[in-house]
C-alpha cells in the first residue's frame, strides 16, 4: 500500500519517541533539569510536590521520555531559580560531546556553594586548578 499524497507529495510519518526513542533535544533539557534540581538539593518528589505532578513524571522529563510543555519548563525555571535559555543551553555542545554531571560532581558544586568566604572559595579554585594542571580562571565575587 502506497503512502497517502497531500496535494502531489508524500505524506511523512510523524516522529514518535515509541518508535524512534526521545528526541535529543528533550533529552538535552532533561539533562538540564536534573542538574539544576540537584544543584537545587531538591528530589524527583520535591519538584513534583511544588508542581503538583507525581516524582514519575519528573523522572520521565529528566531522562527524555516526555515532552516539557511551554508552561511546565516556565514553572520549572521559577522553582529552579534558572532562566529558561539555561535548558537550551550548550545543545550544540551535547551533540557532539554528551557528558553528565557525575553525583560526586554535583556534591562538590554544592558544597562549594556554601562557602560564604570569598577568600577560601578563590583559594579553592587556585588550589584545584594546581592539582588538575588547568590555568586558573578569573577569580569570582559571587558567593
């Protein structure tokens, strides 16, 4: 059986995450939000509460599965305290790289977070970028 024709072509089948497994870009932003959620110190279940849905479906978002819809991402960045571009942010870069953030990498962000003294944090950075061989880069004021 031949494909349906809309005025002299073909007709495509539509993408289907069931059939063709979650589109990167979902996937990109899931990755995003579970990043900021943990940054956040905040579970799968936090996020859901907050947002009135079930921890599932903040799993499925974060791993691809389903679509974050225009206004739940809007809900998102307010709850995460991150503007919407943040989940967009280094798409491109992922493509060709895909890498995660590992949980003791999280760890070690959010405890450095904590640090109110921005002289230890500056000696922390100096100190790290010295054991990791990388240039140190411009110290930050932000706490």
């Amino acid at each position: 059986m031949s494909e349906p024709r809309i005025l002299g072509s073909v007709r495509r089948r539509r993408y289907t995450a069931k059939e063709h497994g979650p589109d990167p870009i979902d996937v990109h932003v899931g990755r995003q939000l579970r990043l900021a959620r943990e940054l956040a110190g905040l579970t799968q279940t936090d996020v859901g509460r907050e947002l009135a849905m079930s921890f599932q479906v903040v799993q499925k978002y974060e791993q691809g599965e389903i679509r974050v819809s225009a206004s739940r991402l809007f809900q998102l960045s307010a709850l995460l305290d991150k503007p919407i571009a943040y989940f967009f942010d280094g798409f491109e870069e992922a493509l060709d790289a895909p890498t995660a953030m590992a949980r003791h990498e999280v760890d070690l962000v959010r405890a450095f977070r904590l640090i109110r003294s921005v002289e230890v944090r500056q000696c922390l950075q100096r100190l790290l970028h010295e054991i990791g061989g990388a240039s140190p880069a411009a110290p930050t004021d932000k706490p």
